[in-house]
C-alpha cells in the first residue's frame, strides 16, 4: 500500500486576480495517485491524478504558499508564517512540520512515479 501525505490546517485559496478564501483550515491529501483539496470538515474542494497537477512554490508576503493547477482551476495552499502545518501519514497522526520545498517535492515524485 502506498504511503500517502495528509496535511492540516492550511488556508486554500483560488483565482487568479481576485483571490477568493474557500477555507481557513483546509486540508491537502495525497494518496493512491491523487492529489485531493478538502475543507476542514473533509468536503472535497477539487482533486485530480498527480500526473495532470501542476505544482510550483511561490513566497507571497513571507508566506509559505503553493500553488496548484487542478482540472484547469487554480488555487493557492497557504502554509502560513510559522512551523507549519501538520503533515501526517493519516488523518489523526501526528508528524514534524512539512515545508513548501517538501510538499513541491512529495507531488512531483508521486507525478513521476504514475507516468
């Protein structure tokens, strides 16, 4: 079975020039090939496979953010100012911070590994 990345407590936001909040504790899960956004209460936002995600690190502000192209929508996952999120191998783990450069990179490979 695949280990996945399951990320909490990050803000999600879409647009291009009008940057819309669609959640403030939102959560980014990737399992199985699949790249999923959800809300805090676990409502899917948007997913897609790996392979069709386009992933890049951004720093808007001295924030850690990474932006994210998912069936043609765009959207921004804000990891905040301080340690970061939790990032863990399950819903209710407990796991060290993940940074931006991680998360870029966990997407990237898991793309890779699909194709």
């Amino acid at each position: 079975m695949e280990r996945g990345l399951h990320m909490t407590g990050v803000r999600i936001t879409t647009g291009r020039l009008w940057r819309r909040l669609l959640t403030r504790a939102g959560q980014v899960l990737l399992r199985n090939g699949r790249l999923v956004l959800l809300t805090s209460r676990g409502v899917e936002i948007d997913g897609a496979p790996v392979h069709r995600v386009r992933v890049r690190e951004s720093l808007r502000a001295g924030r850690r953010c990474v932006r994210f192209v998912l069936n043609g929508s765009r959207y921004v996952v804000d990891l905040g100012r301080g340690p970061g999120p939790s990032a863990a191998p399950g819903p209710r783990g407990g796991a060290p911070a993940l940074s931006v450069a991680d998360l870029v990179a966990a997407v990237r490979t898991a793309g890779a590994a699909v194709r």
